[in-house]
C-alpha cells in the first residue's frame, strides 16, 4: 500500500480530535530525567559523588539522542569519559553500543535498575518527583482553551497515566483518565490514534497529532495513516537536523511554541 501525501493547505482549520505528546511537548521532565539517570548511573558504575555543576546541561541539550530510558545513564558515562556533546550529537549510536560492550552491560537490567530507582523515589517522596516536572509557556492554557471547546483532547505518552493525571492537576487542568494512554497501554502511537479515528467515525484529517519525537512521527506514516495531521514540537526533545528535515516534508509540519498557543488556523 502506498503512503498518500497529504496537502496541508487543503485542511480544515480546526481538527475533531487533537492529540498531544505529554513530555517534550506539554511537560518537561528534563531535571527527573536528569536525576534518575544519574542515580542510576551510580549505581551501574559504583560511583558515590555528586555530578559536576555543569554534567546536568550537557545533558538537557543531547537528551534528544535518547530512544529509550535505559539510554540515560549510558549518556552520563559518555559525559563523564569526556566525550565531546558534538560527537554524541552526531554518532551516538556507536558511542552507547561502545559502551554497552566495553562495559558488559545489558540493557534489561539498566532499565530494570532506573525503573526500581524511579519506583522507590516517587514512593518516598511523590511530591518531590512530581516538583520536577516544568510545563512550557502557554501549553496548558491551549489545553484549557481546548476542553473548553468541541474539540475532543487526547494525551499519549509513555508515562503512566496517574502520573500525568497528577501532573496535570497541579496545573489546574482536569483530564479524566479515559482521555489519557500512557505506559499502561502498551501500544505504539500509531495503533492508538488509529483506534481513535476509528472509534469517532472520523476522516485520518479530522486528528492533529503534536509530538516532539520525528521517528515516532514517521512511524505513523509507515502505518499509512493518509491524511493525520502530524506536527513536530520545535521546543521539545528533538534536534536542529530533525527539524530541518521537517522543513523539507509536506507531510510533517514544524510547530513552534507560538503557534501552539495560537488558534488552530495559523497552525499551519
């Protein structure tokens, strides 16, 4: 089957269903992320001291290399050695696989150890966990716009959704859990917005999907979604060269935090 392209300008101006990222787009988790990596970093490597003062925004700008959690502290080890931020940004794959072989590790039982660390921290101390999550300017007061409207809202995330749900609360935003598929789901993103089309008798263009990850947004091309509206968060985890590919496909648009917080028709 071949994957239609599809003509933004064509477009109504307001989807039936918007669906959103949770982090990189409507919260950012770069500080737990930074801290939980660490912890586990410690704990891989049998290290007890404190990061250097500069290690946490090294991080922050090369946390988009990530693909999955267990990557983290991997990241904090090629940071530590010394290796150079332009070098990670650009060859990070063979740097994690380097290190994952040099030091014998199984990626199963990194991410088990950060999952456990992560575990007992929000058991310990929830509201301290909770305290370092920040939410971008605007964001959440499109998505109080939004519920306010026709508009049907979604969250899809990777992170468990009472999670999100509390996260959200803070903020003032009311989200039943209905609305919200997080880690419990299991499914790629993609199944779940072709559920969801399904579900409200909708055509593929009638859902805007926002997400900050250009792989997963490629892989709901490659599901022959024709027709889904997909933007890439500019503000989110992602990288100048990813952004820059977007700029040369009509299938993905380029979304900044601007016109996040904009009616629906200067989306693009």
């Amino acid at each position: 089957m071949r994957a239609v392209q599809y003509n933004f300008m064509s477009a109504a101006s307001t989807p039936v269903i918007l669906a959103l990222d949770f982090d990189g787009v409507v919260c950012d988790g770069l500080k737990e992320y930074f801290l939980v990596a660490w912890r586990t970093y410690c704990q891989v490597w049998s290290v007890n001291q404190t990061p250097d003062p500069d290690l946490a925004a090294k991080f922050y700008q090369l946390r988009p290399v990530i693909e999955t959690g267990w990557e983290m502290p991997v990241l904090i080890k090629a940071l530590v050695d010394g290796v150079e931020s332009a070098t990670i940004l650009s060859d990070w794959e063979t740097i994690n696989h380097g290190i994952i072989q040099q030091y014998h590790l199984d990626s199963t039982k990194v991410s088990s150890t950060l999952d456990k660390l992560r575990d007992e921290w929000i058991t310990q101390d929830l509201d301290e966990w909770l305290s370092l999550h920040e939410f971008y300017p605007g964001v959440t007061e499109k998505i109080k716009r939004v519920l306010k409207s026709a508009v049907q809202l979604y969250i899809i995330t990777t992170k468990e959704k009472r999670f999100v749900q509390q996260l959200l609360q803070k903020q003032g935003v009311e989200l039943p859990q209905s609305f919200i598929f997080g880690k419990e789901s299991k499914r790629p993103k993609y199944e779940i917005l072709q559920e969801l089309i399904q579900k409200a008798n909708i055509s593929p263009e009638s859902l805007w999907f926002v997400e900050d990850r250009l792989k997963t947004l490629q892989l709901v091309q490659q599901a022959h979604l024709a027709g889904v509206r997909l933007y890439l968060a500019d503000w989110g985890y992602n990288t100048p060269p990813e952004r820059e590919t977007v700029k040369n496909d009509a299938s993905i648009h380029l979304l900044s935090l601007s016109q996040m917080d904009s009616d629906f028709a200067d989306w693009g």
